[in-house]
C-alpha cells in the first residue's frame, strides 16, 4: 500500500520502535508481575496473622469465661463472618489438641499438607488458643493459593491492557514526529506542500479520544443522576444520554458537512471541538440529569461536526484513487481511540472519579484543535478547490433529497439498512456502551475492568476487518459475510450467559466485534454496488447510509434497557443477537438472486 | 438467627452523648444560689440519683435535695402533692411512671388542677412516657414535664433475645396492677408475634388490686409447663425490683434462663442476661434536663424526652455456667460480664 519511499521508512522506522517498546515494556511488565507475588505473599500472610490475633483474641475471653469451645454457640458463624470478609482466606478451623475439629468454615484445599500442625505449610496460620496460660486448642487459617494467582492474572491483564494503550498511543506520536521531521524538507518547486494527511491522524484521535473516555462509566453515570428527575423512568434516564447523543451525531452530518464546507475544515474542527470541551466540562460539573442530557446534546453536535470535518479533509486532499487510504487513516485514528478511550477512561474514573474523567476527556478535546492548528497552520482556510462552495452544497443537498426515494423503493437497499445495518448499529450502542457498563458496574467491576473489556471489541475489530474486508472481496461474497456475520454475532454473544460473568462478557465482547469487523466492509461495497445500478453519486449513497444506520443506532439503549427492564442484562444482549441473527438471515434470503458479479467491485 | 450488629445497637437515641460530655462546667448563676430540687421516688435512692446530683454538682450548682418515697402507694402521692405545693420547689425529679403520673398527671387528665402544672416536673426510669400519657410527643414534650426513658426499644431488647438463643416460646410474667407493665407487655407481644413466635403471658393474680410475691414460683413453674424457653422480666416494680431474688432463684431453679430489660436482677442476682442503659448514665442524662431548665431557662416542654445512645448487653456468667447456657460469641464480644 505505501509505494511512497517516505512512507515506507516511516512505516518501518515505527515498527522497530513499537517492536522495541512492546519487548521492554514486556520484560518490564513480567519482572513486576513475578516481584508483585513475591512481594504479596509475606504481605498476605501478615495480613491473616492480624486476623487470626483478633479471632484468637475473642475466643481466648469466651474460654477466660470458663466456657468450653465445645459448648460456645456461634463459633462456626464467628468463623464464616471472618472468612467472608477475606477473600484471601480460604479456611478457617478450631482444632483440639487432639486434632479434631471442633468448628470450621471453608474447605482447606486437598492438595496442601495434611492438617499436621508440626508441619504448617506456608499457607496456614496456626494461633494457640489459651485460658491461664495453657492451649486449650488451636486457630487454623488457610490462605487460598488460588487467591494469588487470580491476583497476578489480573494483574496480568491490567498490564497488558495499559501496555496495547501505551503503544497505541505511542504509535500515534511516532507517526507523526517521523511525518513532521522528514516533511520539513524544502520543496524543490516552491510550491504549497501539499497537505500531509497523517498529520490529520493525531487530532482525530485525540478528539475521539475525549469522548471515548467515558465509555465505562456513562450509563451508570446517568443512572446516579436518575433521582434528580423523578418524572423519567430510570430505564429512559439511563439510556437517553447515549440515545440522543446518537441521535444529535447522526442529524449533525449533513449541516456539519455544508457548514465545514462554507466555513472551512479547520474552522470547523476548532470550534466543533471547543464545543465538545464546553460539554465536556459542562456534563462533569452539572448534577441534574436534564441538564446532563442538553449537555451531552451539546457535545454530540460538537462531536458529530468535529469528525465530519475531520472527514473532510481526508476527501478534500484525496483523489477519488487514494481516498480510500486517505479514510483509512482516518477510520485508524477513530479505532486507536476506541481502544485506548475505555481503558484509559476507566483507570481515570477509578482514581479521581467520573466527573474528573470527563474534564479530561474537555481537556483532549482542546488539545486536539490546538494539534490540528499548530500541524496545519492555514493550510485548511476555505479555498474554493478544496470547499464546496456554498452553491454546490445546496445543490447537492438538493440532489439528496431527490436520492433518497430512489434509494428507499429499491428493496436490495432497504434489506440492507433493515435487517444488517440497523441491527448492526443497534448491537454496538445497547449491548457495548450499555448494557456492558451497567452489568459490570452492577457486579462491582471497577471502571478499568469495564473499559478493558469494551476495548476488546476496538481490538478484535482492528484485526479482524482489513482481513475481513480483502477476503470478502476476493471471494466476491459481501452477502454471505453479512450472513455469517450476523449469525456469528448471534453466536457469540451466548458466553454472556456463562456464570463467570467477567469472563463470559469479556469473550462475548471480544467474539462480537469480530462478528462485528466481518460485516463492514461488505456492506459499504453492497452500498456503492446499489448506488452504482439505480445510478445515484456513491457519495450521497453512503451519506444515507450512515445516516439511516445511526439513527437506528439510536434506537439500541433504548431497546436493550427496556430488554432488560423485562428480563435481566443478560438475556437483553442474547435478545438484541438474536435480532442480529434473524435480521442477517432474513437479509440473506430478500437479497437472495441479485446479480453481484455483473457489477463492478470497485469504486469508480 | 436474627443477626445483630454492633451498629444497631448503637445507632438508637440522639445526640445524647454530646450533651453529655460537651457543656460549660462553669456555674452559670451567682455561687450563692441554691436550688430546691424535690425527689419522688419508688423505694428509696439508687445509682439514678447519684448520677443526677453528680451531674448537677459537677456544673457548680449548690442543690438542697428533699426526698420523698411513694414507694407504688397512690395515697402516699397525694400527701406529697400537698407537700410540694406548700415548699414550691425549684424543680422536681419523679422517678418511675406511677409517681411521675401521680406528680404530673397525664396531658389528657380533666382533673388537671390537682397535678403539678406550673413547676418543671423530669422524670427518669419511665418505660413508655408517650403510651403512659405523661407527653404528647418525645421530642417537643410540652407542658412542665421532660425526661429520659430508661429502656431499651422493644425491637432491640427481642433481637438481644434471639441473637442469645433462636427460641420459640418466651414467657413473660407481669404485675397486671402497673400501667408501665401492661404497656411494656403489649409492645413485646407485637413484635413477638409479628416475627411469628409464642408469648406465654403469666400475669400475676391481684387480691385486692394487689399482687403477692407467694404466687410467683407456681406462676413461673406454669410457664415452664407450657414450654417456656426463656423469662422475659419488663419494666415491672413488683417483678424486677421489689421481688427480683425470689424471680431470679425460682426461675434458675427451673433452669429457665432470665431476660431482663433492666440490669439490677443481673447484676445483684442472678438473672441471666440483660440489654440495659446504666442507671448512672441515665441519672445523668436526667441531670443534663435539669440543667437546661434551670441554669439555661429552658422550657421543660421544649426539651426533647431522650435515652441513652448505648445500652448494654449484661450477662451473668455464674448463672450461664449453671444453665450451661452460653452467650454466641458475638454477643460476648460486647457484653458486659458480671458474676464471675
């Protein structure tokens, strides 16, 4: 793809660093890991000292007392209560001299020693229990061996989560100093430079990276506010904010994208993103929930122009030959973001709370317009080759209007929208933004748990589409992609149903992005085929779509929280993969008998 | 099992620990003054009044006490009446609701005139002061008559019960002739039947009104024919206090474990277990009423009728091993452990 020799080094020169950075960063990551047990475990152990002393403590006064141990009531509940609130406490016993046992709670694990007090294992705290001086039995707490290796697994994957952000995010500078030092080379014509897009790379992600650091937490965010407007269901008050933030997204596009063209792409990212920051800062700091939602109203129509903008640039300096990869740079910078926005986010939220969260999230909103000024300059101002002039705008918006009944009575392009697109859009907003969030939260997942999880979605997306994308075209069939693409989002949402919830909703998520990552492709190609036979521009064609496609992507929380208002979370994301599956199966059979291979596979 | 926290047990009563540990200790009037307190009490002084007048001497007041014994005898009461109308006492103290009602009479009583209206009237070791009639409302009591109540409510003395021994059938034996009892006996018997167990009632048999001390063991071994658990001992004069070793022998004997909501029959005898507030710390509290009226010239009315924010669980550990009826641990953990 990068025949350019600039491109090439640059591609290479960030391989080897990133190879560099992940292997240290490995090293570095597996040596703490391997210090963090050994460091714990001495740590562990003077933790169940302390709780044994108590719980010895209580039962020497009983035996002060003259009470015999077999006749104390509520020895074993005394020892269950304590167990409980010690998650690292596998076992707790009262053993006579003899060795029987006059109260336990727990199993003690079969693989550790035989319960011989001369030859404690490590992971036993024996404690004498005594009246005068004299043992009158012992205390036997048992640490979980298991407990730790949970701990380090965590751990574990904590670490590798921050380490995929951090080279993510390091990937992004990197990219970027290369482009900025080796363009800085004079040209030899003196004429403009054109317009570097990757530098357009590090204020899309930035942006996108404002608004994806509240991913985790948003639901139950509102959920808290919730009180404040007693006239709103709690269902509605959940899922109104990302409903209408939808909803103000998709209705943004058409005027964000004549408004940047009157007023110029670069205008239009700046003030686009200073409004983000505005409702950024404004949603931290308001504790009312109708407030809440204007102003997140207003974010999203900062949001939406902000990335249409951005968007325009990317077809404003690309020739119809390489505006696809001029898109995918962008499309990277947005997916980077969905990455690195949950797991960062959560790990914010965690430590200094939501509302700091969100006052990041206004910080990197005007970081990015400072980035997109200080590495365009004026490079953007309207100039009439680059901007649609107004006349032209309203033209095509014209043409729009006329396109879309021809678009809407052709049936190929209604099963589409219907039963993939929508269903689709629906997925991602009620299962990944909500019901995830709130069924984690309600577990007591912290933040960074949920946000790690969300981003397995962004990361099987990653690697699955581009792969997705070349085998549906070499195969020529978009449509059985679709197909399996639905059904196997329908699949892979049933791990939700597993009892390890964390675990289950981690693979559910991880296997429906990549059901997920299948289907885009196809579908955008289904669109530009459709466009080509009724003859209308692609361009508007795709508009339409992607229009269609998030105003039904509005409609998700709003389904799955009603889903699960009737049933539980869980059968509300099974429910909504169902509606994928069907609605897939359905596509299959309407769009069944359309000539694919006498249209041309490209775009024109 | 009716779990219970340590939190429960603490959360009842307001900022009464405040008043009683805050406060100027300064005499607030010229250290010439000395105040007339009249006392109305049942049998004589206890750890009640001491706490009262350490209290009062602690804030530097110089106090001249008169002492009155009514002793449950309502024609005694009125021989006091007559007395402290004559004296016109500062204030006057009334311990236990047949005096406190004999001194103040009730808030509905159309006879009003023959009661004390225009001296302020604190009572202590008063049971149930709203179903007695002595206020209209704990915390703007009005009229001339604050207080304290010296019991525990009657939900935490039934989980005390149950978080000591999961029991089914509890016997409570009562002196029908005193209006605290039968109030005391008619809140125990809607919380014990609202969670679904027995309350064997054995009131005492009144010859003339009165009760005698000779029914009582018959009365006891009664209740322990019908199955019987355990003993529930109210706020009752005649049972707790005036005939509390011939109770507390009678039913030790029967092997009938004891419950008690006030602590002397623990503590002197040997009652089981009780939940209780120390009669000092009450006298104190008592004293902290006292005060406001008289150094801060509060309204008795506008003074909120208060218990103590702790009780204590009490348990008699000879009596314990004798039953071989032992508190949980978690009750031991904080109780106090008497008879050792």
């Amino acid at each position: 793809m990068n025949r350019d020799p600039i491109r090439a080094l640059v591609f290479r020169l960030t391989a080897v660093t990133v190879a560099l950075l992940v292997a240290l960063s490995l090293l570095a990551g597996w040596s703490a890991l391997r210090s963090f047990e050994q460091a714990l475990f001495p740590e562990l152990r003077l933790k169940a000292a302390g709780v044994a002393e108590e719980l010895a403590r209580q039962i020497d006064r009983a035996l002060d007392y003259g009470i015999p141990l077999t006749e104390l009531p509520g020895l074993t509940e005394t020892l269950a209560r304590e167990a409980a609130e010690h998650a690292d406490i596998v076992h707790v016993a009262v053993e006579a001299p003899d060795g029987r046992i006059l109260a336990a709670h727990g199993a003690r694990p079969a693989w550790l020693a035989a319960p011989d007090r001369d030859a404690a294992s490590e992971y036993d705290i024996l404690t004498p229990l005594t009246s005068g001086g004299v043992t009158q039995a012992w205390l036997r707490l048992s640490l979980d061996p298991g407990w730790l290796t949970r701990a380090s697994g965590d751990l574990m994957l904590e670490v590798a989560s921050e380490l995929l952000v951090a080279v993510l995010i390091t990937f992004e500078i990197l990219l970027l100093v290369v482009h900025l030092s080796l363009t800085r080379r004079p040209t030899r014509t003196g004429a403009p430079r054109p317009v570097n897009l990757v530098f357009l790379r590090l204020p899309v992600f930035l942006f996108c990276l404002s608004e994806e650091l509240s991913r985790p937490f948003m639901p139950a965010y509102a959920q808290q506010l919730a009180p404040t407007a007693p006239w709103l269901p709690v269902d509605l008050a959940v899922s109104l904010p990302i409903t209408l933030f939808m909803l103000v997204w998709a209705l943004s596009q058409p005027f964000g994208a004549r408004f940047s063209g009157r007023i110029g792409r670069g205008h239009a990212f700046v003030a686009a993103a200073g409004l983000a920051a505005i409702g950024l800062t404004m949603t931290a700091l308001t504790e009312d929930l109708l407030a809440f939602l204007v102003w997140r109203c207003v974010t999203a129509l900062g949001y939406g122009i902000a990335l249409i903008a951005a968007q325009g640039v990317a077809v404003d300096h690309t020739t119809p030959a390489d505006r696809a990869s001029g898109l995918a740079l962008f499309i990277g910078a947005l997916l980077a973001a969905g990455v690195c926005g949950p797991v960062a986010g959560g790990i914010v939220a965690d430590q200094a709370g939501p509302s700091a969260t969100l006052l990041v999230g206004a910080g990197l909103a005007l970081a990015a317009a400072a980035a997109l000024v200080l590495l365009f300059g004026r490079s953007l101002r309207p100039v009439p080759s680059a901007a649609a002039p107004s006349p032209a705008a309203s033209a095509a918006a014209a043409a729009r209007t006329r396109i879309f009944p021809r678009l809407a009575r052709d049936p190929r392009f209604a099963a589409l929208i219907l039963c993939s697109a929508i269903p689709a859009k629906i997925a991602a907003t009620g299962i990944l933004f909500c019901l995830i969030p709130l069924m984690l939260a309600e577990q007591g997942a912290a933040k960074a748990e949920i946000g790690r999880i969300q981003m397995l979605y962004f990361l099987a997306f990653i690697i699955v589409s581009p792969l997705a994308a070349s085998l549906a075209d070499r195969w020529r069939t978009q449509r059985g992609f679709i197909l399996v693409g639905g059904l196997a989002t329908l699949a892979g949402l049933t791990p939700m149903a597993l009892p390890d919830a964390a675990w289950g909703a981690a693979l559910a998520i991880g296997l429906f992005g990549l059901a997920q990552a299948m289907i885009g492709a196809p579908q955008l190609t289904l669109v530009t085929r459709i466009a080509a036979r009724i003859e209308v521009p692609e361009i508007a064609a795709i508009g339409w779509y992607r229009l269609l496609e998030r105003l039904g992507g509005a409609l998700g929380p709003l389904l799955a929280v009603a889903l699960a208002a009737i049933w539980s979370y869980r059968e509300a994301a099974l429910g909504i993969g169902l509606l994928c599956g069907l609605g897939a199966l359905l596509f299959w059979l309407v769009y069944r008998g359309t000539p694919s291979a006498a249209l041309s596979e490209n775009s024109p | 099992m009716i779990s219970l926290s340590r939190r429960q047990w603490l959360q009842w009563g307001g900022a009464t620990a405040l008043a009683l540990s805050g406060g100027p200790l300064a005499a607030d009037e010229s250290p010439e003054r000395v105040w007339r307190i009249f006392m109305v009490l049942g049998r004589g002084e206890g750890a009640n009044e001491a706490g009262f007048k350490d209290y009062l001497a602690r804030r530097g007041m110089k106090v001249e006490y008169t002492i009155r014994n009514a002793g449950g005898d309502p024609g005694r009461i009125a021989e006091i009446l007559k007395e402290i109308k004559d004296v016109c006492p500062d204030l006057i103290y009334t311990w236990g609701t047949p005096q406190t009602r004999g001194v103040a009479g009730t808030w509905d009583d159309p006879r009003r005139c023959d009661h004390i209206r225009d001296i302020p009237v604190v009572f202590t070791f008063v049971a149930a002061p709203l179903d007695a009639r002595i206020v209209r409302n704990l915390e703007r009591p009005g009229g001339n008559v604050t207080g304290t109540i010296h019991i525990a409510p009657v939900e935490a003395q039934v989980n005390t019960i149950l978080a000591y021994r999961s029991i089914q059938r509890l016997a409570v034996v009562y002196n029908p002739a005193e209006r605290n009892s039968l109030l005391a006996v008619e809140g125990l018997r809607a919380d014990w039947n609202r969670r679904g167990l027995t309350l064997i009632e054995a009131p005492t048999p009144l010859t003339d009104g009165k009760p005698n001390p000779d029914d009582l063991p018959g009365l006891l071994a009664s209740c322990r024919d019908q199955g019987a658990e355990m003993l529930y001992i109210g706020p009752d004069t005649f049972i707790a206090t005036t005939h509390r070793k011939l109770v507390a022998d009678t039913a030790l004997e029967l092997r009938l474990p004891t419950f008690s909501v006030t602590e002397l029959i623990v503590r002197s005898e040997r009652a089981l277990f009780a939940l209780s507030s120390s009669s000092y710390g009450i006298g104190r509290l008592t004293g902290v009423k006292a005060a406001r009226i008289l150094l801060e010239g509060q309204a008795p009315g506008d003074i909120p009728v208060e218990t103590l924010r702790r009780f204590s669980v009490v348990i008699n550990m000879a009596t314990a091993r004798a039953l071989s009826c032992y508190p949980p641990l978690s009750l031991l953990n904080f109780a106090e452990v008497v008879g050792l």
